[in-house]
C-alpha cells in the first residue's frame, strides 16, 4: 500500500488514516485475510459517525470491562489479526498486568497466517521484555456449537477461561463463548452488531484507544457494577443519531 | 480470497457478500489499489444503516440523475476501479444508452493498474457486443485546482463535458467539477461526504443497486426538476436515524 506510506499530520483524520496503515502493513507480513481489510473500512465507517473518539458511554464501558478482568480468576485476551495488527503490543501489556495468556484465533485459519501473527507477538514481547504466553498454535478443545477453525482453542486458554476480551469477533462465536457461562468482553465500533448485544460488556469504540484506556483503568482495580449493556449500546445509537439529525 | 469463493444463498446479507465478492476478484485481477477493500467496507457499512436497499429518496434521485444525463449535450461517465469491478457492465450499457463516452479516473494512478480497468471494460464491450469509447489511458488536460495524477483527465471526456456522473468520488475532485461549472452526479453511500453535500445530485446508495435503476430511468426520459440536494441527503439521514433509534 505504498500510496499510503506518507501521512500528513495535518490532515483531519491523521490518526484514522494512521490506523489505516497499519493494517495495510499487517497485510503485507501476511496476517491478514483479505476481508480485514473490508472489516476495516466497515469499523471506519462506525468511527467517523462517532467522530473518532472515545464517547462517555465507552469510557464507561472499558471502566467496566477493566473491573470485570481484574476480578477475573482466569482471564484471557482472544485476539484475531486485526487486533494484533492495531493494538498487540498494547494488548500484550495488559496480559502481563492481568497476568494472564493471549489466545491467538482467527476467523480464517492457515497455517502461515497463524505463524505470522504469533511470530508477530512473540516479537513484541520480546521488545517489550514481557513474557506473555501466546496461545493458539496448537488447539486441543472445541467450542461447543461452532463448526471448522473458528470453534478451535486451547483448553487451558479460552476454553477453560472465565472471563474473555474479544476484540472484533464475529456474532456466532460471540453468542457460543456465552452460552459457555463465560463474561465475554467485545471490543466493536459496531453498536448494533450481534456481538456488540450478545455479550456482557460491549465497547462501541477503536480497539486501539480501548487498549490504551484498559492499561490506564487496570492498575486502578475499578469495581464491578450491574452493568447494563443495552443501555451503554444505546447511549452510543444516540451519538450516532445527534450526528446525523439536522444536518441540512 | 479463497475464503469467500463460495457464499450461501441462504444468508441474510448474500447480496452484500456477492457485491464484496465482486471486489475481492478485481483484487486478485489488480484492478485495484488495497485502499480500494477499505472504501468498500466503509460503504458496507453505511448500506447496512440503510438496510442494504435502495430507499425512496435515492431512488428520486437516481431518477434526477437520469434526467439530467439524458438532458446534457455531453455527459461523460467518469468510473474509478470500485466501479468499474461492481458495475462495469451496468455502466457500459448505461454509456452506450446515453451515446457517450467512460473516462476511467483512479486516485492511485499505475500505468498497471490503468491497463488492467481499460482491459477489463474492453472486454465487457465486446461481451455485451457494444462499442462504448473508454477514455483516460491518454490524458491531454487537467481539472484546475487538482495536484497530481487526479488531476489529469481527457480533453474531449471529462474536461469538456458539462454533465459527469462519478460514482464513489473523493470530495476534493467532486469539488474541483464542481467550481469548473459541471452537472456532478455522485453515488456515494456516505450521505454526509463531501462528495454528497457537494454535488449537484447525491444518490444515496449501493453502486450497482444505482446502475441497474439508471438502465431503467434513462429510455424513460424523465424531465429534469429544482432538485433540492439537502432534502434528499437529510432523507437519507432520518432513514439511518430511524434504524438506530430506540433499538434497545
């Protein structure tokens, strides 16, 4: 994607378009399907009705998800290639505070694609100087109700985890990991996606900026509330709609 | 993408992935630059807040856009790859209905990639047994206030033409046709691009859904009206409020 490698920083989407290049970088080492790319632009389209940033709502919501995972007894992060590609070194420092595993698992499994995005986070971690275990390169369990690839983990991973952090999952895998009992944590710019209102805690918001507020929020033990999902995924709807009415 | 090859027509959203299909094929053809997957996706997204249909006021103004083309004394179709891959052969007959010529206009300007549109138009002329005139291989003039390869187009296509129809435009070249004192017909899923609000008529919806009802308008001659741009797009807008409101 060489007519992308210079950025104005003056330009008005500058960090969206940053985002952006990551992807396409990603997509170049081979950790990506084609369709990360399409599922991009579809969260994209979400971020710019939003305004690219973190609403009140969201805010709200990753406060919540932090609290969830610290008082989590066996935590995991789920993370397919677009998360790793935008956000795995963040999401590797919030694996060595939680002290728990990443689970690598992608919608589309080949073996070269899993290779690369494992060496990706082994990589960082080793930059990092973390020692965040990296799963998913050999699964030995199934989730129940999800045929090919995407019902393969690891037993000791997400499998047998209470609490999970899906960033960008798709709706059927979303629905089983909660018919599993598991609190189930989405990341989706999407606010009225399966996921988004399958899940115990959705984030309407850019999974990079979520990860960098998690690492903040962590550290600060938040408490769990009764949180109302519908309501949080609703008050981001009302964002959406205050952009759009009037407008002419 | 051989992970979409084949698609359920049982889905619910099968006609979008047929459309991404579409796209992911000219990929592989390199018909297209890989921003071209992330355009796509932002338009999927903003058809999936339509309801992946073609709504009563883009259908007025599909019908607008015919008459006005029909009217024009030199209507020029002006096609990037996107539209090109979607809807080649929809905006042939469109071209050879109207008697004028396609100018292919792409923001990432490869003599590769240029080679690859024209061959591929090319050879849907001969399919459908038209003999509609493809321009843009040759440019000879420049739309003013436009820098680089944008700028460059034909002489006697989009230069001279006093009615263009640009189906996905960036809002920078919609603006530059605009101040030249052109006729702009844009499609663009986004009802609050610049594109759109910069227009003379702004359809909003889905390229091909556009194309098929253009092929019906345009041997109906309909008269051209005072179109009013901001009505349609604000129309566009409450159906999107509409979807989003209260869902939860």
């Amino acid at each position: 994607m060489n007519e992308e490698e210079v950025v104005d920083p003056e330009h008005p989407r500058y960090q969206s378009l940053m985002i952006r290049k990551k992807i396409a970088e990603a997509g170049v080492k081979g950790m990506l399907a084609d369709s990360a790319m399409i599922a991009h632009g579809r969260g994209e389209a979400f971020d710019y009705l939003l305004g690219e940033q973190t609403i009140p709502s969201a805010l709200d919501a990753t406060r919540e998800a932090a609290a969830r995972l610290v008082k989590s007894n066996k935590p995991v992060l789920s993370l397919n290639g677009n998360a790793i590609a935008l956000a795995g070194q963040e999401f590797l420092t919030i694996a060595s505070q939680l002290g728990c595993p990443i689970e690598i698992n992608i919608f589309y499994r080949t073996p070269q694609r899993m290779g690369a995005l494992i060496g990706h986070l082994k990589m960082l971690n080793q930059k990092l100087d973390l020692d965040v275990e990296i799963m998913g390169g050999i699964p030995d369990a199934r989730i129940p109700g999800l045929e090919g690839p995407r019902g393969a983990c690891q037993q000791d991973g997400i499998f047998e985890a209470d609490t999970v952090l899906v960033p960008l999952e798709d709706g059927d895998r979303c629905e089983a990991l909660m018919a599993m009992g598991k609190t189930v944590l989405v990341i989706d710019l999407n606010p009225i996606s399966r996921s988004s209102r399958g899940c115990t805690v959705g984030i309407v918001d850019e999974v990079t900026r979520v990860a960098k507020n998690l690492i903040q929020f962590i550290p600060q033990k938040p408490a769990a509330t009764d949180w109302n999902n519908d309501r949080g995924l609703q008050s981001a709807l009302d964002h959406i709609v205050e952009t759009m009415s009037n407008r002419f």
